[in-house]
C-alpha cells in the first residue's frame, strides 16, 4: 500500500497495481501540466497540477462508493463491489491522461479533444501493461471517462457525470484552496455522505438524500463562484486568448503532434521553454508576463445584452482588429446528458418522495439556467484602454 499526502484529503492510499500505474510516462507528466493553466498568472499559488488532481478525484470517488455500499446501494455483493471499486479508481486516476499543455487552449490549436487522446494512451504499451494487471476493461474506462453507454451507470455519473461527478467535487475544492478562494468552498463531506442510488423511469441514477440539499446548494454556489472569480477571470482569459496565437507560432504544423509519442513529449514546461526563443510578441509577453490587453467593461448579467452590445459596435467600430469581445456562459447545473430540459437536473429524495432539486431547493430553482460572463478588450496602444472604457461609461449612463 502507498500512502500519498494530500492538502485536501490528508493521506490517499494506492494498492500496489494502481502505484505502479501511477509510475508510468503518460501519468507522471501529469505533475508537468497544470490544473488551472495559466491562472497562476492572476492567481500566484495556482501553480498545481493535473496529477494531484487525478489523485484527489481518486479520493472522492473511493468516498462516495464506500458512502453507497454503507447505505447499502447498487452492490449485488462484496465481489460487485471490489469490481466496481476497481474500475472507478483507475478511471479516476486516468480520467485526465490526455489532456495537453495548458488544456483547453491546447484543443483549441491542435483540434484534437483530450477524450480522443486519451483512447490512444490508454492502448500505450506501458500504460496498458499496467492496466492489464489490475485486470481492468479499457473499454469500460473509456467509457466512464468519455460518457459512452456502459453497463455501470452510476460509476459513468461518478467519473463524468453532469452534476455530481468526483471530477468537479475535486476540482472545486483544490481550485478554491490554491487561489485562496473562499466562495469556492462547499460541504463536501456532507454531499458525498448524503449520495443515494435511484431508480427513475427505469434508469439508474445518483442522487441526493433529503438532508443534503443544503450541501448541494453550496456545490451550486461554489461552482458558480469559482467561474465568476476565477475561471473567467479577466487577466486569466487575456492570457488564454494570447495563449493561441504563441502556441500556433511553435506548433505551426497542429497535424505533427497527431501521434501520440509526439504529443506525450510536450507538456506545460517544455511550451514555456519554446517561448524563450519564439519570435512573437504573444510569445514574449507570456514569457515576461506582458498583458496585450486591457479590460473596457464586463457585462455579467443577461439585463447588460443590449447594453453588451451597443458597447461592442461602438468599440468594433473605433479599434476593428484590436478589439476582443470574449463571451463565457456557463449551466449552473446541467441537465443529464443527452436530454431535454424537461427531465431533473439532480434527484432529491424528500418525505413526499424523489423529487427534482429545483422542486426541492428555492436557491436552485433560482439559479437554474445559465450564468453569462461578457467581456470586452482593447488591445494595449497608447491611450487606448482608457479612451474604451470612457467610451462604454458614456454608453451605460445614456442607456
């Protein structure tokens, strides 16, 4: 047994075959890919990474299991059990195996989603050595990890499910205490112990006892701060925007990294070293921390549309190229895949029955819907920001 310290889960425990898969190439240079990219840009303690992560969903997802085998749910017995256990850790541990440098904005450029890469590192041969003696079904991975149709439902709602999936229990937490986030906290011991297996409609579901609806509230609440303060925030996105112009300088074939040998040879360390001797001014201003960019107003309601817009016009109509209009939206929390927004977001069981979390809860019935982040930019000459900005002031107060 390999006992791993945790800031968030205090020690994490490994069996001999999940270590050794925890050895191999493709998962240590997880340590070499951060988990909030360029976040630590804005954020300076943000600097951890993909493999503490995979460990910490690890923890979640060994939690929420024992949480239903306590409550005696979904196990046939002790032998579905281990099986099922086994399955869920190695996913968790893999989940993240195919992502690239600085994640998202890596995708974007090379056009290749880190669902497919992952497929190619698992059937790598030391990865699937390793997988082979912990007698695990790739297939079965792929598809919890990729949300597949799989004869284990509720494993698939733990690795990549809409709403209450170990990845974002994770994340959030980890997130939170390395930007020093408070807002991005939640109960998590509270909503993980009050996780229940549902039948609904003849399907298998995970959902929520009655006594963790407050705790769910605060998962909602987290998610939507961590967006708000963090993911979205404005230096974070001028960095990720001049992120793809410096990675399309070094990478400027996107096609020579298809091969998986190829790709597994870049990681967030080797790309910052490429942009010590790359031309670009996105380049160099990553390299010295030089923001392009400067914010001109932010517009974080569905009320500001109009005003949004009328700003954008104006600006696209004074600095053309130069200007940037970013737009995030996020679910607060998200409807099962693959159906309509008719059916539950999350289940509820309460003294009248199961039951929708919108039913259930004011608060996420309130927060339903989505959460608009709308950003505008000028690129940095001379006066520019400053002249933007006054042009939108003048906008807001006639409108």
């Amino acid at each position: 047994m390999k006992r791993i310290f945790d800031p968030i889960h205090r020690f994490i425990e490994l069996d001999d075959g999940e270590a050794a898969l925890l050895n191999t190439a493709p998962m240590q240079r997880l340590r070499r890919l951060r988990q909030l990219g360029l976040a630590y840009l804005a954020f300076p303690a943000a600097e951890h990474s993909r493999f503490g992560h995979a460990l910490g969903a690890t923890a979640v997802g060994e939690s929420i299991l024992e949480t239903l085998r306590r409550n005696d749910e979904y196990f046939a017995d002790e032998q579905d059990f281990i099986k099922q256990r086994r399955l869920l850790r190695v996913s968790l541990l893999v989940h993240d195996i195919g992502h690239g440098p600085f994640s998202h904005a890596c995708e974007a450029v090379l056009g290749v989603p880190h669902e497919v890469r992952t497929q190619a590192i698992l059937r790598f041969p030391e990865v699937k050595n390793a997988l082979d003696a912990l007698d695990v079904d790739r297939e079965e991975i792929v598809a919890l990890i990729t949300g597949l149709p799989t004869r284990y439902p509720v494993l698939k709602e733990i690795v990549s499910g809409p709403n209450l999936d170990a990845d974002r229990m994770d994340y959030l937490l980890r997130d939170a205490y390395f930007t020093g986030v408070a807002g991005g906290k939640y109960d998590a011991e509270q909503l993980i112990g009050s996780l229940r297996v549902f039948e609904r409609d003849g399907q298998t579901t995970l959902g929520v006892d009655g006594r963790g609806v407050v705790a769910l509230e605060s998962f909602v609440l987290a998610r939507y701060m961590m967006f708000a303060t963090v993911y979205f925030h404005h230096t974070t996105r001028i960095f990720e925007h001049v992120l793809q112009a410096a990675l399309r300088e070094i990478w400027p074939d996107p096609h020579a990294l298809d091969d998986i040998e190829a790709f597994l040879e870049w990681d967030d360390m080797r790309v910052i070293d490429a942009f010590r001797t790359a031309a670009g001014q996105e380049a160099r201003a990553l390299r010295d921390r030089r923001t392009l960019y400067g914010l001109a107003a932010e517009f974080n309601a569905e009320r500001d549309l109009c005003a949004y817009e009328a700003c954008r016009t104006k600006l696209l109509e004074r600095y053309g190229k130069d200007l940037w209009a970013d737009e995030q939206e996020q679910l607060l929390h998200r409807l099962p895949l693959g159906v309509d927004e008719g059916k539950p977001t999350v289940l509820v069981r309460t003294s009248l029955g199961v039951t929708d979390a919108r039913e259930a809860s004011d608060i996420i019935a309130k927060l339903s819907g989505k959460a608009h982040w709308r950003k505008l930019f000028v690129r940095k000459r001379g006066a520019a920001t400053e002249e933007a900005r006054l042009i939108c002031r003048d906008i807001l107060r006639r409108s």
